[in-house]
C-alpha cells in the first residue's frame, strides 16, 4: 500500500522525496547531483535503511545531471542495504544519468528497470 510522501528535502539544484509503497522505500532525486547536492541523497538513503527499509528504489525520471559523487552515494546505499539482504533498485533513468553507469560498469551492480511502478513489481 502507497504510504504517499513521507518526507522531502531540498537543496539548491536537487530536490529529493521520499514515500513509502510497502515494504520498499521509493526515493525521488530531481534536479542535479553532484558534490555539492549528494550529501542530501545520501541523507535520505541512509534515513530509509535506519528505518527498516532494505528495499529502495531511486526514481531517476527527473535527475538531470549526475556526477561519480552521486554514483558513489548509489554505490554506498547498495552495500548497505545488501548487507541486510535487500538492494537499490534504479528505475526510470534518463539518457545522460544512464551513460554515467555505462561508462563506469555500475549498471552491471545494479537492478535498473524502465519505469518505478515495474521496480515496484518485482519483489
């Protein structure tokens, strides 16, 4: 059951919403993400493993920019969250956040899907 938003932040260039749908954690980053606005995903990645949720999926559909900062926040959200049995699932990415996973093989450590409702899907 969609619990809705339970919470938002904002930072200059990047807005991040979080709401819960079961027992997945579906994040929302929209903007830019980089050195400067990474620390604000990373908050709330951390936020939703200290709240029980080892499921999380990342609705990439407004993130316009991303940097090897904000992979790496990804990436330290995945070992987490694996560590507990759970993963980071990126859905809905658009072509130049894509390209950032191509050229760096993490879209090989990665669940990546077309849309969140078919993140949502798989259990």
């Amino acid at each position: 059951m969609d619990r809705g938003t339970v919470g938002s932040a904002s930072r200059g260039r990047l807005h991040v919403g979080v709401r819960h749908h079961g027992a997945s954690a579906v994040v929302t980053a929209a903007g830019e993400l980089d050195h400067h606005t990474a620390e604000l995903l990373r908050e709330s990645l951390d936020r939703c493993a200290d709240d029980g949720y080892v499921r999380l999926v990342v609705d990439c559909s407004q993130l316009e920019f991303m940097d090897s900062t904000g992979l790496n926040v990804l990436l330290g959200a995945r070992l987490r969250v694996e560590a507990e049995g759970g993963g980071v699932h990126l859905a809905a990415m658009q072509p130049v956040v894509a390209r950032v996973f191509e050229i760096t093989g993490a879209d090989a450590v990665f669940t990546v899907h077309d849309t969140v409702d078919a993140a949502l899907v798989v259990g």
